[in-house]
C-alpha cells in the first residue's frame, strides 16, 4: 500500500542511538516532514550479530513502523542497509532506503585517486557491500574497508574525546593512514561522532564522507519524486520509540538533536 | 516438577560469552555434571539494558533450558543475577542460583577492613544488589561500586592485553584504588579475563574475588543436598546453544575452555 496522504511520517530506524546523527540531518534538509523514529535499544548492537538476525529484526521494525502509517522507511543504520536493505525493500510495499548508497555516490563523487577508505562494523565491513556498491558505480575504484569495533562503546560511553580513543583511532587506522586513499566514508552513524578526532589523526588530505547528508537528500528526491513530500506547512512532529527504557536514549538524543526530545516510547519489538 | 533424575544436566546461562568463566570452574570442581550452556548472543550485551527487559529475556531462556529437562539453573551472568534471580526463583520449580551470593560470601569471608569493592556493568552495579546481599551478611560492611562499561566491549574485541586497557582501568579504578578497600569482587563474567591487569593495577593489598569459584561449590551444595549429584560415572556431556551465529562464540569458548567446542547450535530464543 503506497501512502499517497504526503503528511504521513517518514520511518527512521536505527540499533540504537546512532541513527539519530541521520535524523538530525533530515530535520534539516526536510523540515516539513514528520519523523516516526526507532531505536533497538533491547538487541543493540547490530554490528557484532548475523545477517539472519540483522534482517530478522529489521523485519519487526518495518512491520512496526508501518503501523504508524509511514509513507518512507530510511534504514538509520549502516550495518541494516548493508545486510539487509536488498531483502527488505523487495518485501515491502513502502519505499526502504539505506545509507549505503548514498555514501558511496559522495566518496565516488569526491576521490580523485579512485582509492576510497570505509570504517564500519565487523558485519557491514564483512559483507563488502560498500566494495559492491562503489564499484558498481566507478570500476576503476579501488576499496579498503576496517572494522573499527570499539568506536561504537567509546562513543555510547562518552569517550569521544578522552586521549584513549585517539590510540583507538591509530589501533585501527593505522594502515588505511599509509595507504593512498583520498576519500574515506565514516560508514557507521556513531562514528560521525568521532569525526574531528579522525579528521585530525588524517589530516587534510583525506576527505571524510559521513553519509547523513546524502541520504537526506536522497529522501528528499524519492518524496518529491513521488509527489509525496509534506507541503502541508504545519510544524513537523517527531516520535521516538525504543525498545529497552527511555533514560539513556533520551540524555543522548538531547546531546545530538538540536531541541530536547520530552517524550520517547518503550514498545516490545518482538511483538511485531 | 523436581528431576529426579541425576544424570538431568544443569543448565547455564550467560548474555554471551562471558558465562563461559563460569561453566569452566563446573567443569573443574564438578566433572560428572552435563552441562546445557546458552549464550544469548543475539542481545548481548545486557548490562546497559533494563530490568524489565532482562528479566524477559532470562524467562525464555529458563523456558529453553526446560525444553532440555534441565535439574538446576546457574545463571552466569551478574546482571541477570542482579536484577532477575528473585524474580526467576519464585517462578520455577527448578532450583535457579546466580552470581552474586556467591561472590558476596567470599568477599565477606576474604575482607579484613569490611570495605569491599565491587565492579561490574551500569545494570549491576545500579542495582546495588551486591550492596544489599553484602550488608545482609556483614552489616558493619560498606561496598563501594563502579561500573565499568568499556570492560566488556575491550575483552570482546581482544584489547584484553593492549595497553588502552590498563589506561582505561586506571580511568575508571583509580578512586577506588585510593579508597581503603581490601577486597574486590569482579562482578561480571566478562572481567576474570582482565584479572592480571587488574591484580597488576590494585597491587598485592587488595585480594580480588571472581565470584565464579564459589558459585560452582554453591551448585555442589545444591545438587549434593538434595541428592542430584551425578553418580553415573559416565563421561560428561557439554551442549552449547546460542541465539546469534556460532564462529564468534566459537571462538572465544575454545580460548576459554579447557577443550574444544566443536559443535554450537544457534536457536531463536524469542519464541522461546
């Protein structure tokens, strides 16, 4: 069923918090649209688990947000869109997409090497999808992908900026520093978070891609596309639902979000 | 319904890996017992999670171990201890014992000062289960706690003896190393495997408890007073299930059990 009612939500989900760096961005570029957001805070993290589960749980999470009747479902997540988008977007009646795509068209668009870095989770490096993506678009490309699997709890447990996650940050790029790369994707919507310390450690010679702003725009050209953006001139509304309690969710949300979230819902994802 | 049966295994559980500190010394101190071992890898970790929400999911792991007609429950896992063990007891017929009494008795038995540490995830330690258990035992004791989020996520990633670690023991120990505590408990599964590092940080004045040792002589006792110890003299059997894929698991449980695993059943515990 194709929503033609344009102030219907646009879904957002995400494992947890991380989502929200896309979120922000749509708020941004498409300050019209309502936004209906989940978060898996019961089953986070995502990048650590299998593709089985990964789609499994993305399941449950679109046949949630389509109980809020939303017109468009963005895949907050890189790890989901890696392994799970392709499976889901045939499944569904709605229009799905992902931030893969939009953040390999911005690396592609920016290397002049043709070498591009990506740092992700263990599943979405594994599944090389970033590789498939890229290649599809530029085939001369060449990809290096590095699973940075401590980024994630630094940043949730608010080291983003102690001195540790700089020797982190060295651990695991190391390497990609001394390649010939010229673009690198921050492909993990925490690792925005991370962004000035990365930058930092490699310099202005390397351009970093957070792919947040792509995929915003991406959504903007599917809605206007399909005669299905909000026009309605009424202030936007926001939900948020998680899937374990509101508190921590909340004090972060509030550290990103540019207003303070007041009301986040606590459903049982297993139930869809 | 009491088994009667001795040769029935025991059944323990964990979030994950963690529990598997715990199996090892049941292994060692009660060799005849078969073991049923679940990880529920696919939501681990769950020391940021809540309550609610972990006791949820330790009743339908308690309903798979009942599948396997288990005689007795350990759960491995201090935050399911901390926050669910009254709970799961009052609701099943089988004989449920956790982490925390345990581990509370041999600090109290160790502790010249009465002053114990204790450290352990935000659920744990938020919880002041260990607090409450401790005092009951020695009311002139008084606990301090600390959680330790980055704990786990640096075990699991294999940062166990990289150098961040020691930094990241002193970000978080360092108040209670210039407490006048003599004994610490280490109240996750997860942190025996930082032992070392920790014993090497607090020096030789301070004794540091794993709870994992005492809990297997609580399960001796269990199982010896009500005459469910296995006699049979047959080899024991080790089954393992886990809710997300196995090469992970596999891999951390053969560099933490004394053989290796060989086979590691994945199962869906939410419709459990």
């Amino acid at each position: 069923m194709i929503h033609k009612d344009r102030t219907a939500p646009v879904g957002v989900f995400d494992s947890g918090v991380g989502g929200l760096t896309v979120a922000r961005e749509i708020m941004r570029q498409l300050p019209d649209e309502n936004i209906v957001y989940f978060g898996d805070t019961a089953r986070v993290p995502y990048g650590s688990k299998s593709k089985n589960n990964i789609i499994r749980f993305s399941r449950q999470i679109i046949r949630f947000l389509e109980t809020k009747s939303v017109k468009a479902i963005v895949i907050a997540c890189n790890t989901a869109s890696a392994l799970a988008l392709d499976v889901l977007k045939e499944e569904s009646d709605i229009p799905v997409i992902g931030v893969i795509t939009p953040g390999a068209r911005a690396a592609v668009k920016e290397t002049r090497s043709k070498k591009i870095g990506v740092v992700g989770t263990e599943a979405t490096i594994r599944s090389h999808t970033y590789s498939k993506v890229i290649t599809e678009m530029e085939p001369e490309a060449s990809v290096i992908g590095k699973p940075c699997p401590l980024f994630v709890p630094l940043v949730e447990e608010g080291f983003a900026k102690h001195h540790v996650t700089d020797e982190i940050i060295e651990y695991y790029l190391k390497e990609m520093k001394h390649s010939d790369i010229d673009t690198m994707i921050l492909g993990c919507t925490h690792y925005p978070l991370l962004r000035s310390r990365i930058m930092e450690y490699f310099g202005k010679d390397v351009h970093i891609v957070n792919p947040a702003y792509e995929t915003a725009m991406d959504l903007k050209a599917l809605l206007v596309g399909q005669d299905m953006d909000n026009d309605s001139g009424n202030l936007a509304r926001y939900e948020f639902y998680v899937s374990d309690t509101a508190e921590k969710f909340k004090h972060f949300a509030n550290s990103i979000l540019p207003y303070n979230v007041e009301t986040i819902q606590q459903i049982n994802i297993e139930e869809y």
